[in-house]
C-alpha cells in the first residue's frame, strides 16, 4: 500500500517544521535588515558631514576672498559625488557666488527608497576663519539625493531575504528525507505487511519489526499488534465453540418453537374471535352513548316545553288577585315546577362531565348575596323545627371571579341536601376566606351519614341506604353533580359526618377577590336580643352587630321590659310573652318561613316586624337604619322591594306552541313591551318588512321554517344588521348554544326561563329605553 506524499506523516513534519523555521529565519532576516537601515540612515548623514568638513576651509577662503571663479570649480567638485545633486555657496552678504545641480536619479525602486530614507536632505556649513571663528563670512550648502545610499541597502535587503528562503527550501529537503527514512518508510513497511495478510485466516504469523526499531515507538506497535493478532485467534477459537454450542441450542429451539407456534395459532383464533366480540361491544356502546344524547337532547326539548308554559302561566297567576289559599297553592305548585327544572339540569349537567363540554366562566359576581338569596329560596323547604342561618364572614369580598352559575348549584346542592335530611336543629352555610381559597361551609343536626357509607355517597344515584330513598325521596344526582363542579373549579368537596349527630361538608374554591368587603353605613345605638345562646341568630347577630357599631345584650327574663333598648330582636315569639302591653320598643321577630303571628299579636306587640328565615345582611341592616336612624314605628310586614324595570321595547315573538305564545306575551307585556306574535319564521320575515322591531324571540324548533332558517335569512339580506335574535329553545344540550351562534343568533335563553332571565336579556339588547313604571 502506497501513501501519497502529502499524506505521509515525514511530509507532514518536515511542512510543520519548515514552516517555523522559514518564520524565525524571516524574523531574523527582517531584524538584520533593520540594522542594517539603521547603520545605513546614520552612514548617510556622517558622509555628507565629513565631506563639508573637507570642503570647508577651501570654500572659507573663496568666500573670504569673494572669488566667483573659484566658488565654481568647488561646487562643480562636490557635484562629482554620487550623492550630491545640488551645491551652493554664499557670502556673508546673502549673495550666492557659485550654485551648481543636477537631476534626481530615476529607479524602480526610488519610491520604496524615498519612504525608508526621504527624497533627498539639506545640509549647510557656516565658514568662518580659523583666526576668527566667531565671524561668519559665508554658507555652502548641499543638496543630497538619498537614493545613492538606499539603493545600496535595498540590493543587501533583498540578497538576505533570498538567502533566507534558499536555505529554509534546504533545511526543508534534509528534513523531509530525515523523516522519511526514520519513520514514513518502515511504517510503510508495517502497513504493507498488515495489508498483505488474509484477515479471514484464522492463525495470523507474528508482524516483523523493521531493523532498528525494536524499542521505539515503531517497535511497540509492532508488538502491539502482534498481542492481538493473540488474541483475536483466541477468541475465534472461542466464538467457534459457542456457535457450535449455539447450533445445538437452536435445533432444540427450532423444535419448542414448533410445538409454541401450534399454541400460538389456536391463541389467534380465540383472539380474534374476542377482538370481534370486543368490536362489537364497542360499536353497541358507541350507539348506546349516540341514543343516550339523543334521548337527552329530545327528552330535554319535550319535557321543557310544557314546563316552559307550567311556570310560565304559574308565575302570570301569582301576578293576579288571589285568596292567601290560591296564592300558597299556586306557589307549591311553581315551586315543585322549579324542582323537576333543576332535576333536568342536574342529568344535563352530569351528561355534559361525561362529553367533556362543560365550560366554566370567569366574571365577577357578589358571592355573599348569592348564598343569601340562595338560602332564602330553599328557606320554604325548611322544616319548621329547624333554623337556618346564612355566617357570611363580615370581611369577605364585596366581589369575586368565577362562574355564579356552577356556585349556585353548589350551594343550592349542599343546602338542600342538608335541608332535606335534617328534621330538628339547625342549618349553617359559612362563607370565609382560608389560605387565599373561598370556603364554603354547610353544617346540620340532621341524621347524618355511616362512615362506611361516605365513600360511595358521590357515586351518580347513589344514596346512603335505601331506606332514605323510601323516606326522604330524591335522585341522588345533587352530590354527583357537586363533587364533579369542586373539581372542575380545581377544588375538592369534603364531607365530615357521624351518624344521627349530624353532618359537615365544605370546600375551598380558588375564587380570588374582585373587590374588597363591603362598607356599610354606620350605625348607633342599643340592642337586645332573645334567644338561646347557642341558635343561629345570636351567632349571627354577634359577628355584624359589632361590625356595625350597635352594642347589644342577650335579653334576660329578670328584666322583661326592655325599656331602655332602641330595639328587640327575637326568633322566639315565647319570650315576648312577659312583655308589657303598651310597650312601644320596636321588635324584630325572625321566625320560620310562613310562620308569621296572628294579626291580634302583632297589633299587642306593635310597632313589630317579623322577618322569615334566614335573616339576610342587607335585610337586617335596613330594619335597623329605619329603627336606629328614622323617628316613627316600624310599618307593615316586610321591606319594601324594588319595582320591576319595565322596557319600552318592540318585540318579534316567533313561537309555535299556543302555551308558550301567552307566557311569552304575558311576561313581556307586564314588562311593558310591545309584543306581535308570529307561529313560524317566515310570517316572521313578513313581519319584519313591514314593521320596525327592537328585538326578535325566536324559537328553534317550528314548522314552515324553523328558526335556524329563518334567522339566516335575516342576517343575509343585511336589512337589519343591529338586530338582536335571541335563540328560544327547549333543547338544553352543549351542543345547541353552538348551532344558535352558527346559525346568527345574538344569545340563547333555554326554556322553560323565569321573568328575572328575561328581563336581564331585555337589559343587554333591547333598543328600547327602560323605564320604572
């Protein structure tokens, strides 16, 4: 094997080492050669002194004698030097007796002169007589061409310059075949000898170490090579034993493989007669999941719409004259209507954890008033043995973010969970801050639930035991529904409970705070309370009394006529008893829902105000700014309330079902809407040709033309590009809100819907101007 000569190691040395020494000759070379400039630069200046010193006495004595002719003769003598171009020479009166010059020689190399040593120098000597040194008489003056000097150092620069480099070319040559010969031929001669061989070959004979190596480097190769020749033909030797070995092994294994590949191919079999079975079960699941949503979406929009007009026509007959008998009726029946509402929305809700499509909002909203009016709604369904209290935290945020709706199905969950199971005692719901979380607490006396039992007791229809199904009724969706919302809102909802002491169920929810608490007016002035120490209402009153600036007293039986007191507050119409007739202190009576007194009492007793369980922050406050701040008794049963905000609208109401038509109409109308009603959405579009709207109600779901249709239409003509359409439909689904938004709608109202949500929709997009009637 031959090595090309750039290749060869001899080469690559002698280059590197060429190459410092070519560097460091030119080094030394370029250090002569400033030495020698240096030496020339001074010859230079001492040449032309020691001329002017020869020539000064001969140019004294012209000058002295002011002999013109002679001046001559001795500049045309400088002149002959090869360095002088010009000479002069004058007296002491500045009159020039002889000039004489010549032209600058030309060369190649005069501009490389001229920058090392100048173009050319002046020199003068001042002549005087040896007797009279301190009298001059005269000047001569020479003009010296520099190039006479520097082109004789140029010719000595550039010959030490070449002799440099010839002798780096030489020193390179010996190198390379010193190289050659101690190390380039005898590794060509190891690599020749390695190449040679039949690298197949078992037994490798021993490599020759060249003449002269054995101990360096080359030799140690040598041997290196020569050990593992060794060992490679001792590892063959092994190797062929264990393929041997191996082969044995695979004829023994060709045969187990045999026998596994019969058991394999029956294992296939049965297989793939379950992965079909598997298919099978899977595409039945897939259609079972496929007909569940549909049932759903279907038994959603059938079931809502006769409740949409149920409560509709409920709440317009609560609006009308009736006897305290009808009223009571038509509200239980309002009420049980809300209930199978609330029942729909839990199957939905859990439906939507299953799909995955449950979104949460983030918006502000007052979370105390939320639980407050929350309570009060389910206050009714309280047992009157019971007293339920809303513990709000007096520091808690006036605002929070998060989703108002989910929270309210938490707390309405929880509180009716505790409500229906609780007979006798009391029910708390707590709301503070703990760690940056907001925790909801509810708390009741009721029957409480098994330890065994509390681990299942979040599983969908799932009661403790059977018998509280039989008793208390419900679905067991509510808990289902609660704990899934704790953990879609990133929290977890605890449970603490013994069996028929009661139960405790609590959870912290990152909801931070919008606004800080709440600044109430300030009040003044001198309460009394009657009620047991460890009732609700002294809790209560205990954390905002105090909060409020009011010093109050628990109420004492040996000082029954509490005179001295600007007001008495008492969930205990027993203690008033001892009170004496004529007494004029104003009276907060706090009693169970529907539990008022009798009108003869309340006339013994006046002035009196008696407000229903649970006594919410701002209710409370207001009695006492009328009672603390206002002369004159209290009047009446209850606070007054705000009126309702009616709207000066045109309304386009596109619905099928003559039911929902008068609900429709009838809320809108109270609201002091103008309503026209049209059965489909083409008598819609008729409608809106003719006469200007404010707003559209349109229900999805119609004959002729449905309002998908229909509200496409609308928004591609772009006659009314600013018309709100809000979707009426009694199909609940995730899915539906999208098609609605697809389809053009501005917003979606589900059936069956109350009058607040209404009037809110009215609020956000109705033109018209709302007024108080």
């Amino acid at each position: 094997m031959d090595i090309r000569i750039p290749h060869r190691l001899s080469y690559k040395q002698a280059r590197l080492t060429v190459l410092l020494g070519f560097l460091l000759g030119t080094l030394f070379s370029l250090a002569q050669i400033a030495i020698d400039y240096a030496s020339e630069n001074a010859s230079i200046d001492r040449e032309i002194r020691s001329l002017l010193q020869i020539s000064h006495n001969p140019a004294s004595r012209i000058a002295y004698n002011i002999d013109a002719e002679l001046a001559q003769e001795l500049t045309s003598g400088l002149l002959h030097s090869p360095a002088v171009v010009g000479a002069r020479l004058i007296d002491n009166n500045n009159v020039q007796l002889a000039a004489v010059s010549r032209p600058l020689t030309t060369s190649s190399y005069r501009m490389l002169s001229d920058s090392l040593f100048g173009t050319s120098r002046q020199f003068e000597d001042v002549l005087y007589l040896d007797h009279r040194p301190n009298e001059t008489i005269g000047t001569l003056q020479l003009d010296v061409d520099t190039f006479a000097f520097g082109s004789h150092f140029l010719q000595r620069a550039e010959i030490t310059l070449i002799n440099g480099f010839i002798r780096s070319l030489v020193f390179a040559g010996i190198l390379m075949g010193l190289f050659y010969l101690t190390l380039t031929k005898p590794l060509t001669g190891v690599i020749r000898a390695l190449s040679s061989r039949d690298s197949r070959s078992p037994t490798q004979t021993p490599l020759p170490c060249p003449p002269g190596h054995e101990n360096d480097e080359i030799g140690v190769l040598v041997q290196v090579t020569n050990q593992q020749f060794d060992n490679v033909a001792h590892e063959f030797g092994r190797r062929r034993d264990a393929e041997n070995r191996l082969t044995e092994h695979l004829n023994e294994l060709e045969n187990v493989v045999s026998a596994r590949t019969q058991e394999l191919k029956a294992s296939n079999a049965r297989l793939s007669q379950s992965n079909k079975e598997l298919e099978i079960a899977r595409s039945t699941a897939l259609d079972m999941a496929n007909a569940r949503s549909a049932f759903l979406a279907h038994m959603s929009h059938e079931i809502r719409t006769p409740l949409n007009g149920l409560l509709g026509m409920l709440a317009l007959s609560l609006d009308g004259p009736l006897s305290a008998e009808q009223r009571q009726q038509l509200a239980i029946a309002h009420d049980s209507g809300k209930v199978l509402v609330e029942l729909l929305n839990d199957i939905l809700d859990l439906s939507k954890f299953d799909a995955g499509h449950l979104e949460l909002e983030r918006i502000a909203f007052d979370l105390a008033t939320l639980v407050e009016d929350t309570a009060n709604l389910l206050s009714q369904n309280t047992a009157p043995s019971v007293e339920l209290t809303c513990l709000i935290d007096p520091r808690f945020p006036s605002l929070v973010l998060g989703d108002p709706t989910r929270v309210r199905q938490i707390v309405s969950n929880l509180l009716s969970n505790a409500l229906k199971f609780t007979r006798a005692g009391r029910v708390d719901i707590r709301l503070s801050q703990l760690n940056g979380r907001v925790r909801i607490e509810v708390c009741d006396t009721g029957i409480g639930i098994a330890q065994e039992a509390q681990a299942k007791i979040f599983q969908p229809f799932t009661q403790a035991e059977a018998a509280i199904t039989r008793q208390y009724g419900g679905t067991g969706l509510g808990l289902t529904l609660t704990h899934n919302l704790c953990n879609a809102m990133n929290g977890q909802l605890n449970i603490e409970s013994i069996a028929g002491v009661g139960s405790r169920f609590y959870t912290d929810l990152p909801l931070p705070a919008h606004t800080s608490a709440p600044v109430w007016p300030a009040l003044t002035g001198r309460v009394v309370v009657a009620s047991a120490k460890d009732s609700g209402l002294t809790e209560l009153l205990s954390r905002l009394l105090p909060e409020w600036g009011i010093d109050y007293w628990p109420f004492s039986a040996d000082d029954p006529q509490p005179e001295a007191y600007d007001l008495l507050i008492s969930d205990c119409p027993e203690c008033l008893a001892g009170i004496r007739p004529g007494t004029r202190i104003p009276i907060l009576l706090v009693t169970a829902y529907g539990n008022f007194m009798p009108g003869e009492q309340v006339v013994a007793l006046a002035p009196l105000q008696q407000q229903a369980r649970p006594l919410s922050r701002n209710v409370l406050h207001q009695a006492l700014e009328r009672v603390l701040r206002v002369d004159g008794a209290l009047e009446g049963e209850h606070l007054p309330s705000p009126e309702p905000v009616a709207h000066r609208a045109r309304i386009l109401l596109v619905e099928d079902n003559p039911v929902n038509q008068l609900v429709a109409k009838g809320m809108l109308s109270k609201l002091g809407c103008e309503v026209v009603v049209t059965s489909h959405g083409g008598e819609a579009l008729q409608q809106l040709e003719r006469n200007p709207f404010d707003l559209v109600l349109m229900d999805c779901n119609m004959p002729v033309m449905d309002g998908y249709e229909a509200t496409r239409l609308i928004r591609q003509t772009g006659k009314w590009p600013n018309l709100a359409i809000i979707a009426l439909t009694a199909n609940a689904m995730p899915e539906e809100r999208e098609r609605c938004k697809n389809a053009g709608m501005n917003d979606y109202l589900a059936k069956p819907f109350h009058r607040e949500e209404l009037v809110s929709l009215l609020d956000q997009w109705a033109a018209g101007p709302s007024i108080k009637p």
